[in-house]
C-alpha cells in the first residue's frame, strides 16, 4: 500500500517537473490571457439590472358597492398559487411585451459611431424622426439609416452596405437639410435635430436602426425575469439592458400595461351588461308609446275626463292584487329576455347581464357563469381553443346555462301559474263591483298596462345608471410596491471573474496540452520513464551536448565528462574482479541506428583510458562503421577485424592501430564491410581473437551493431561479460522498448545487460553539478 502511494507521489511530482519545466511558455500564455481579458473588458458594453416589486391583488379583499358585487371577478387566489403562476404568464406574455415595445418606441434606436465601438443613445437623440406612415406600417420595417451630420441645418444620409461610416467614401452620401421630406421605401419621414444640450454635434456620425417589433419581442421577453416566494402575491420583476434607463422604463411600462389589461377585461362584463340594458330600454320605451297612446285615444273617444274622482271606488285588495299583478308580469317579462339572451348565438361576447331577476339563485349561477367566461377569455390571449384548461371552461360554462336555462323555465312556469291566480281574484273583486261602467273597466286594463311599462322602465334605467358609475370604479390589479430602480452598476461583465477565467483559462490551455501530450508520448526523455516500462538494472545517463564536442578529454569537468566517468565506476562496481586478470569484455549495443552507442563506445573507452588502465575498443559493427569517425581517424584503414577473419594469414596484433595521443588506447577498426556480415562474425577466428586480447587489455569495449535490427549483436554475445544497452532519449519508442529489450533480459540472450540512456537534456536532470564540477569547477553554481 505504501509503495502504491510513494509511486503515485512520484508520479504527481514528475507530472509537476514536467509542467514547471515549461514555465516560459505557461506565462506568455497567462500573460495572453490576461492581455485578452483586459481588452474584452475594455470594449464589451456592459450589462445592467432594473428591478420592481408589485404585490398582486385579490379582488374579494376589494371594497365593493354593495348592488355590484356581481360585476367583480373571481378572487385572484381561490385557486392557490395557480392563479398567481397564471398572472405571471400573462405579464410575461408576447402580446403584454409587444404593447410595451410600440409604447416606447423601442423599435428604433440611435448609435454614435466612434473608432473603435460604437455608443448607443436612449434618451433625448440627437435626432428626432417623424413618419408620415402609419404606426402599423413603422412597426413592420427592418432598414438602418446612416447619418453624417455635416452642418447645424445639413447632413449626409448613406446607403446601408454593412460597413461604418469611417470606411466610407463621404462623396457617396446624399445631401439633405434638417427638416425636408424624404421619400423611403415605407413611407416619407422628416429628420429633425434635437435642441439644446442634446442637439447633434457637427461631424458626429450616427446609425440609426429602425427593427420590426416581432424581431424584438423574444428578445426583451426572454430578459424579463418573475420570482414570487411561495403562497405569496409579492411578484419581484427584474429586466437586464445594456442601458439601466431603459430597463427601467421598460419594467415600468410592464406594469402600466398589465394593469390597463386587466381593468380592459373587468370592465368587459359591465359593457355587455350597459348594451343589453341600453336593447331593452329601446323597446321598453316603444311599448311604452304605444300603450300611452292606446290610453289617451280610449279618453278622447268616451270622454272619460273625470276617472280621478272615482278612484275611491276601488277597494284596497284590488290595488294590492294589482300590484301583485305589476310585480309578476314584470318578473315573467324580464325572464323571456333573460332566456333570448342566452340563446343567442354568434354574440361578441358569451358574458351573461347579472342581477336581472331578483333571485338569489339564478344571481348566483349568473354570476358564476361570468367569472368563468372571464377566466376563459383571459386564457385565450395566450393559448388557443384546444387547451385542456378553456375546453374544461367551456364545458362548466354550457352547463351552467343549461342550469340556468331550466331554472329560468321553472321560474316562468311559477310566475304564470301565480299570474293566472292573481287575474282570477282580480276578475272576481271586479265582480264585485258591478256597478263600474264598461269603459271605465277597459281604460283601467289599459292603465295597468302602462303601469307594468313604467315599472320596468325605471327599473331598466336605474340599472344602466348603475353600471355607468361602476365603469370607472376598478382599481388596477397590481399594486405597486418598488416602481423601477437599478444601482447603475454593471453587472455584467464582472471584472473579477473575467481575470479569474482568463488566467485559469491561460493556465488551464498550456498545461492541458503538456499534460495532454504527455499522455500521447511515447518516447523515452528520463531516468524515471525508462525504469517504470523496464525491469532491467540501470547504469546511468549521459547528457546531451554541442555535436562538436563528441569525445571527452583528459581534463574535462563538463557533464558530459562526468557522466561518463559516473559510468564507469557504475561498471567496475557491477562487474567486480575478473577471474585470473583477464580482461573486463564490455559490449555496446541498442535496439535501432543513431542512439548513439558508437558515440558510448567510444567516450567510455577514453573515460577509463585516462584512468591509465589499458583499453581496446573493438568495433564490430561492421555495416555502419562510426569508430574511426568520432576518434577523427582520417586515414583508411587497410586491415581490420573482417580482414583478420576473412584472411586467416592475418595475425590479432596486424590489425591494432595505436592511440597518437593516448598510449592506454588502441583500437581495431571494422574493416572491409563485407557482403555477408553475419556469416562472418560466426568464425572461429573471432574465438582466437578475443583469447589473444584477454591478456594484453584490462578492459575490451565492443561497439556493436543494433539489436533490434539485425542478428550480429546476439551472435558474438557469449563474448561478453556485460552488455550495455544504450537507449537514446526523445527518441527510441516504449513499445519498442518492452517488445525488444525486455525479452533479452528476461532470457539471459544479453549477459549482465545494464541500462545507459543517452542524450538526456540537462534541464531535466539538473546537470551542471553545482557542487563545484562542470566547465569552471572553482565556481559553485546556484540552482
């Protein structure tokens, strides 16, 4: 478990090296990063806030005149918190934010251009443009009008072709003074300056952007944000504009709107109510005529002048029975009205007039029917005929007028029933007065005609009187507690966060892509991942150098020196003492071309002849010979080791060539290159050559061909008494690696294989040594 966490230690601390060791880059891309964010904030337009609160009222908490509690609506909350979801669709709604738009004028916009960005203005334009097209017809067009004002009474107008008035050739404008007509696609208009403080600056150029409402209604609606607590009528309204005046005034005008909309759908019910009263009046007051007519033709015919002075012969029961008579007719006339209104089809409006009939019951459905209606109709603003909700409605709605239509009927039945008893005892008093003249008893049934008419005559004005006075009476729905308000401070874009994603986004890119590419790599660049894929002992590293210097000298502090010097100790603590004073055999290999084993081969062979023990280096790589190329041998060589096995007259000492500078040092070069090379190394002759070198050298380094190549290296393997594998890095692939050097161990086909990677950047190991080695070792270095 410990070591699980040590090698996951070890792991985070390489991946941090490896991020660390790239700090240059990962600070030009922050400080990029950061140069970006400064310049987004420099010219990003700002957003702002506007917030109201408005508490939604209920109308049963309203005061009422009592004779018109029946024109109200239903109370807001008899539903729960549906109803207050409900107002916040309908405040939210396209039709509600398309008036706001029209009101103000949001459809056209003004601009200052500058050099770099552009300033749009709100208030008080510099310019004032007047239409002599419709509201409708302005509301539709899409266009954009670039101005160049030039004089106080002159100014240029462009053409719009997407670019800003400062690419503009100026010669291309056309010429206009304030205050002409112009003729324009949608109509005529006249451009106007703007007076006082506010009036155009002289060279200011100026677009003005003239948007159909429907293109803005989504946007303004989708940045109008409601939130209620819950069960509560408190609604918090918050609008976000990149100018805060208009934000106000655009939540402003929301609630403005909102109330007009819903006193508009009150007073609906007290219209319908007004036009059915105004109906009956009309015949009412025909009738009326016609029966007063009737009466003063009857007095005129039988010159019955003097009718006053017999009232005392009718006794008290007959006016009481007439008066019963009056109040019955009456009831049975206004409940054949009542009935006609409710099958009338094709009606503008489904609305019912209440309080007609002086019935608690038929009040009450009649009364109910409304605010169903009205409950209706409002969903219909925004939904269409087949919402499961209005087909519910619809369905309450007809039954309640069957309800009402059978209650009507039952009632009508009743009435005529009481009539036709009233009219008997009245027939059978008037029997008792025998004595009345005929024409006195036609003028009274034709008096009590107009009685009936008077009645319901006045009745039908006092209750049109009534509905004027309640026509004005409705208060607004919403309740302004907070008018619109903002702090002016931006809350978009926010500095602090900018700068905060800026600089992890600058951090986050190039450390991604290192950590990214570091998963990709495959290659070998240190100690670390070579001893992670290889379970084979290590020997050391050599670092990576000027291609100039590519042989150590006697006295020589630089790394590279050292390494190889590191190297050397590595393999005499590894090979120990050799049996009977022969020599110590060191092979050289790798697993492909140009890692640099001949480049090993030969610096070892130098490190350890400067110890003054003697050393042979024997090069048996003799496809891509490179030995007599790093000792800068320039003479050609005219016998070498496949001379001596081709050529048996031959002897081992023929073909050593002697060190000039270095009396420890001799060398055998390759020689010819043959054309069989593996067949060659498979001699005999090769046996006689290493037993005549054991005795004479203390150490023998072989330089030999690549492993991972061609079968030379494995066939003169049991010469060895170690093998140096050389690994070059940022290089070699760690699939090649495992697939080829692995087994070789694994299988003892390399004796005493040992691990050198070479071309390490000294970056990554630190080399230098600061403990007073390298070029000047009097000076120590600093990390």
């Amino acid at each position: 478990m410990k070591s699980k966490s040590k090698l996951a230690n070890n792991e985070l601390r390489q991946q941090l090296e490896l991020i660390l060791s790239y700090w240059k880059v990962i600070s030009l891309s922050l400080i990029i990063a950061i140069f970006l964010a400064y310049t987004f904030l420099r010219y990003e337009t700002p957003k702002y806030k506007a917030n109201a609160t408005i508490k939604i009222k209920d109308d049963k908490q309203s005061q009422k005149i009592p004779s018109l509690e029946a024109f109200t609506s239903k109370g807001l909350f008899s539903n729960g918190t549906n109803q207050i979801i409900d107002e916040i669709e309908v405040i939210q709604s396209r039709s509600l934010m398309n008036k706001v738009i029209k009101k103000l004028n949001l459809n056209i916009q003004f601009f200052s251009q500058g050099q770099i960005k552009e300033l749009e203005i709100y208030k008080n334009p510099p310019l004032k443009l007047n239409f002599f097209a419709s509201d409708s017809v302005i509301h539709k067009v899409d266009t954009t009008l670039y101005i160049k004002v030039v004089s106080p009474t002159k100014y240029l107008m462009f053409k719009d072709n997407g670019k800003s008035l400062l690419d503009r050739d100026q010669s291309l404008g056309k010429s206009y003074n304030f205050g002409d007509r112009i003729k324009t696609g949608f109509g005529d208009m006249v451009i106007v300056p703007n007076i006082g403080k506010h009036a155009p600056m002289v060279g200011s150029n100026l677009r003005v952007s003239i948007i159909p409402v429907r293109n803005l209604v989504n946007s303004y609606q989708a940045r109008l944000k409601i939130s209620s607590e819950s069960e509560s009528s408190i609604l918090k309204l918050e609008f976000s504009d990149n100018i805060p005046d208009r934000a106000i005034d655009i939540l402003n005008q929301v609630i403005r709107e909102y109330n007009t909309d819903v006193i508009l759908d009150k007073e609906s019910v007290i219209q319908v109510t007004s036009d059915f009263i105004d109906s009956r009046l009309q015949a009412v007051s025909k009738e009326l005529k016609e029966v007063d007519f009737t009466a003063e033709q009857l007095q005129k015919n039988n010159k019955l002048t003097a009718l006053s002075s017999q009232a005392n012969l009718y006794l008290e029961s007959e006016k009481a029975t007439e008066n019963k008579i009056n109040t019955t007719a009456n009831t049975i006339e206004l409940i054949g009205y009542l009935k006609n209104e409710i099958s009338q089809k094709n009606k503008s409006s489904d609305l019912l007039p209440p309080n007609i009939i002086s019935d608690a019951n038929i009040s009450q459905v009649t009364k109910t029917h409304n605010e169903l209606v009205a409950q209706r109709d409002k969903l219909l603003k925004n939904s269409s005929e087949q919402n499961p909700i209005v087909i519910n409605l619809n369905s309450q709605i007809d039954a309640l007028k069957d309800n009402l239509t059978n209650s009507l009927d039952n009632m009508e039945r009743t009435s005529k029933i009481t009539l036709n008893n009233l009219n008997r005892e009245e027939a059978r008093i008037r029997g008792q007065i025998y004595s009345a003249p005929t024409k006195e008893r036609q003028f009274r049934s034709i008096e009590r005609q107009q009685g009936i008419k008077e009645s319901l005559y006045l009745y039908l004005l006092q209750k049109r009187e009534e509905s004027a006075i309640s026509l004005g009476m409705f208060s607004p729905n919403a309740k302004t507690i907070d008018k619109g308000y903002s702090s002016y401070s931006p809350i978009s874009p926010n500095t602090m966060l900018t700068y905060l994603g800026a600089m992890l986004f600058g951090l986050a890119i190039p450390i991604g892509s290192i950590y990214f590419l570091s998963l990709l790599d495959n290659k070998i660049h240190k100690k670390e991942d070579l001893v992670k894929i290889l379970d084979i002992p290590y020997l050391g590293d050599i670092p990576k150098t000027n291609k100039k210097t590519k042989i150590v000298k006697k006295v020589d502090y630089s790394p590279k020196a050292e390494a190889f010097r590191i190297i050397r100790s590595n393999v005499d603590f590894m090979l120990g003492k050799t049996p009977g004073g022969d020599s110590k055999k060191l092979f050289v290999t790798s697993t492909t071309a140009q890692e640099g084993k001949s480049h090993t081969s030969t610096n070892l062979a130098m490190s350890i002849s400067y110890s003054e023990k003697s050393v042979l280096l024997l090069e048996t790589d003799i496809r891509m010979p490179k030995i007599m190329d790093y000792l800068n041998r320039k003479e050609k060589v005219e016998k070498g080791l496949t001379d001596f096995i081709a050529d048996k007259s031959i002897k081992p000492q023929d073909i050593v060539i002697k060190s000039e500078d270095n009396p420890f040092l001799d060398v055998v070069a390759s020689g010819t290159i043959p054309p069989n090379p593996s067949e060659l190394l498979m001699s005999d002759r090769l046996i006689e050559l290493f037993e005549y070198f054991d005795k004479k050298y203390d150490y023998i380094i072989v330089d030999t061909s690549a492993v991972g190549l061609v079968s030379d290296t494995l066939l003169i393997s049991k010469y060895a008494d170690m093998f140096i594998y050389v690994v070059s890095a940022d290089n070699i692939d760690k699939r090649q690696l495992v697939r080829i050097a692995q087994p070789l161990y694994d299988e003892n086909r390399l004796p005493k294989m040992a691990l050198l990677l070479n071309g390490v950047k000294t970056g990554s190991k630190g080399y230098g040594y600061g403990y007073g080695y390298g070029n000047h070792p009097q000076k120590v270095k600093k990390s």
